[in-house]
C-alpha cells in the first residue's frame, strides 16, 4: 500500500507539471492574441509550433496512461495465474497423495491397507473394557 502511495504522489507531481505547461502554453497563447489595435499578430508558423508542443505534451499523457494499463493488464493476468496455477497442481497431485494418505489411515484402523491384521483393531481393544471403567475414564477426563 506504501508503494502505491508512493506512486500516486509521483503520478500527482508528473500531473502537476504536465498542467503548468499546458497553462504556460495557455498564458502565452492570452498574451500574444490581444494586441493594442485589435489586429492579430500571431502567424501561422507560431501557431503551428504551439499546436506541435500541445501535441507533445498530450503525446506524453497518453504514452504514461498507455504504459500504465500495459501493466494493469499484466498485473491481472499475474492475479490470475496465482490463483489458476494451484487449483491445476491440485488436480493433478491431490489424487494420488490422498490414495498414499488413505492407505496409511486404513493400516491404522485396521481397515483397507495392505498389512492390516498385524495392528490391533480399536474394537477389540474397548471390547476388553467394561462400561464401569469406560465410565471411570470419562469422569477422570471431565475433571481435568
């Protein structure tokens, strides 16, 4: 955001200047059309070079605004790409990492992977258990 800032307040200045120039050409255009006896001194070679320097200045504007919707659209796409880029990953990688991590988890509980009968199943472990001590054990826990 401090870029930004940054930015804009260089933008301003840039402005700024651009607007005094154009009220210099202003100014100068104000002085040379009023004359004392009405008639109009300005030539055609002087209009022609402030048309010409109107021109660059409205040149210089339109190439910084060029310039700064070039970048806005790069920057768009980049948003983009951020966004696309790892939803595809995911597609294509999640599939496989969730088979590994279901194939763990069913080892575990003694359930679908491969070498399952060599872990204890948790029902045979609480079937040891009487409702008494289960009940003595969920006390225990209440009081912590």
């Amino acid at each position: 955001m401090l870029k930004k800032i940054k930015t804009t307040e260089k933008d301003e200045k840039k402005e700024k200047e651009s607007k005094v120039e154009a009220d210099d050409l202003v100014k100068k255009d104000n002085l040379q059309d009023v004359d004392g006896d009405g008639s109009d001194n300005v030539s055609l070679k002087e209009l022609v070079e402030k048309n010409i320097k109107w021109s660059q200045v409205i040149y210089e504007q339109n190439k910084k605004i060029k310039h700064r919707l070039t970048m806005m659209v790069i920057g768009s796409y980049l948003r983009l790409a951020l966004i696309i880029i790892p939803i595809i990953l995911g597609i294509i990688y999640l599939p496989s990492l969730l088979e590994d991590l279901w194939g763990q988890y069913g080892q575990i509980l003694g359930g679908m992977g491969a070498g399952g009968g060599s872990v204890p199943q948790i029902n045979d472990l609480l079937g040891g258990i009487s409702s008494n001590q289960l009940q003595e054990i969920l006390k225990s826990l209440g009081n912590r």
